[in-house]
C-alpha cells in the first residue's frame, strides 16, 4: 500500500509545478487531500443534522488539512506539517469516539495506519501508542472487559505491524538506494547521486556555510587502458578512490562522474579551503604508486556552488576549470572566479 500510495503521488505531476518537490511533500498533500475528500461528508451531514460538536471537530480537521497544503506548496517545509497533521488526526480521532460512542472506533484504524506514510516509524509508533492509551480511558465507561480488550488487542496489532512493515521498507528502501547510487568497480558513489546531491544541495533552505565542487580526471588514462589493458586500467581508478578517500573529510563526498573522471563536493569548504584540498589530492596522487611501471596524476576544476547559480551550472564552470588545467600542462588545479554578492 505504501508504494500505491507513492505511485500515486509521483503521478500528480501539477502539484509539482515548476518546483521541483519532494516525495515526502507530495505524498503528504496527498494524504491531506484524501482525508478532507473523507471527513468533508460527514462535517456536513452532521451539521445537516444539528450535531454542532462532531462537526466542528470534523470542519476543524477539514480546515487544518487544508492549510498545511497551503503551507507546503508555498513554503515545502513539510517535517513540522507531517507532525501537525498525525496530532490532529489522532485528537480528532479521540475527540469523535468520545462524542459518538464506540461506533467511532472504526477510525483509529486508518488514523493509525495513516501515520506512517509521513512520520518516521518510532514518531509514528510513539503517537499512536499514547493515543490507544487515551482510546482505553474513554471506552473503558462504555464497553465490557471483553470487547474492549478485543478493540485494543487488534488496534494494537494493527499498529505494531504497521511499524514493522514501515521499518522494514526503509530499511529496504535505503540498502536500494545505497545499490543503485553506489559505483559497482570503484565503491563510491555515482552520476546518479551526485545529481541528487547537487539537487539537494540547491533546494537546501537552512543557510549553511559554502561548499565547492571539484572535478578530477586522471592524465593519460586512455594510454594506460591502451598499453595495459583495462583490468590494470580498473585497478589504477580503485587505487585512485582509495587515496581519494584517504585525503578527504568524512563530511566530503567523493563521487565516479564519468570513466576516469571524479567528483567530490567539500561541504562547508570555501574557494580557499577547497583550493587547498585540491592541492593536497594532486600531490597525494602523483605520490602515490596507483601504477607500478609509471607515474600517474590528476587535473582537478574546482567551482564554487553557489546557490545563486544552478546546479548545472557549478557542473559547467568546474569542467571548464579542467579542461584548463588540461589545456595548461595536467597534473594542475584550476579553480573558477568567484562572484562576489
């Protein structure tokens, strides 16, 4: 079901826009969207019937689901909406039972199921256990010992295995990406990730320091591939990440932009600490023994990732600075201008 659900909100591309938002945004917009479809009726017929109460708890929820779709396709800040929304789920849910009588339990069920599509299973485990807590007090006036121990067994078991299936799928859902964002020769990310980090990185709304991108790409591969063979050609880029990884933070990121060409962005690190870096990965490299029978070196680009500009564009200015390093003689580093604001 929760993949029915994704596949649904991946489909609905206007709630995109020209903004590029993510699947937690729309899947909770979604969600809103559903329950207002659903409560909405029942707001209604009540009012219709003079049950002033129920319907204003039922138009409440109604009008709190539609602002926080306001709030999240203007703002996109949907962590503190995710919460919001499974408390008045849970207090609208508690607040019909104790109004309408036993009747109303049928709506813990998809209440409780309906938070773990936008929290994380412990937030959602938590919120659901003290709200079947509260369940307790206000049916234990109105049933017998044996039926409510029935509701609460299975409201129980619907929750546990609703936190279980959840916790399952992320962990599925992470060991996926991780294997489809993950070089398979070299062990460290891919073109695919880095576009996704790039991405992130740009959509990022929390002001944070400066981070650079660096392009690197070994001098002479094709010879070596040509006068060697590509299986001592792999061994030579598996070598290379190895000291990649040895001269970068834990907080870098290296990723395999193309054949012999990497990538790293240098999170919180400034044109000068980035120009630093890059020195530091040239002379590793060219001191390292990645070939047995030759030297071997990098030119490195460096740009500035600036949020100003797009991704694309930090692409662009730290492939040109390569190619200039290339132009001027390899094993060099060229950095981009930055522009001041």
């Amino acid at each position: 079901m929760v993949e029915q659900l994704k596949t649904a909100a991946s489909s609905l591309r206007w709630l995109h826009g020209d903004k590029k938002r993510s699947l937690e945004e729309v899947i909770l917009v979604l969600l809103c969207m559903i329950s207002i479809a659903s409560v909405l009726p029942f707001a209604l017929f009540r009012l219709w019937e003079g049950s002033w109460l129920s319907a204003t708890v039922d138009m409440s929820l109604v009008l709190v689901f539609a602002a926080v779709i306001v709030h999240v396709l203007r703002t996109g800040r949907h962590r503190v909406a995710s919460l919001l929304v499974t408390l008045f789920y849970s207090a609208g849910m508690l607040a019909t039972v104790y109004l309408r009588g036993v009747p109303m339990v049928y709506w813990v069920y998809p209440t409780t199921i309906a938070a773990y599509f936008i929290l994380r299973p412990r937030v959602a485990l938590a919120i659901n256990t003290v709200a079947l807590l509260v369940l307790v007090v206000i049916l234990s006036r109105l049933l017998v010992t044996l039926n409510l121990l029935t509701i609460v067994v299975t409201i129980g078991l619907v929750n546990l295995f609703a936190y279980i299936f959840a916790y399952r799928t992320g962990l599925q859902t992470r060991a996926l990406h991780t294997e489809v964002e993950r070089d398979f020769l070299t062990g460290v990310l891919n073109r695919r990730a880095l576009d996704r980090k790039l991405g992130d990185y740009a959509d990022e709304r929390r002001p944070h320091m400066d981070s650079c991108l660096l392009l690197l790409d070994l001098d002479h591969f094709k010879s070596i591939n040509d006068e060697y063979g590509h299986a001592v050609g792999d061994t030579v880029l598996v070598r290379l990440c190895t000291v990649l990884r040895q001269h970068t933070r834990a907080s870098d990121r290296i990723f395999r932009y193309g054949g012999e060409e990497f990538a790293i962005i240098a999170s919180g690190a400034e044109a000068d600490a980035a120009l630093r870096l890059a020195e530091n990965l040239r002379v590793a490299v060219s001191l390292a023994q990645l070939l047995e029978q030759r030297p071997v070196t990098v030119s490195i680009g460096v740009a500035m990732m600036d949020k100003r500009t797009s991704p694309r564009e930090w692409l662009l200015q730290a492939d040109q600075m390569l190619y200039r390093a290339k132009e001027e003689g390899r094993n060099t580093v060229r950095i981009a201008p930055y522009r001041e604001a």
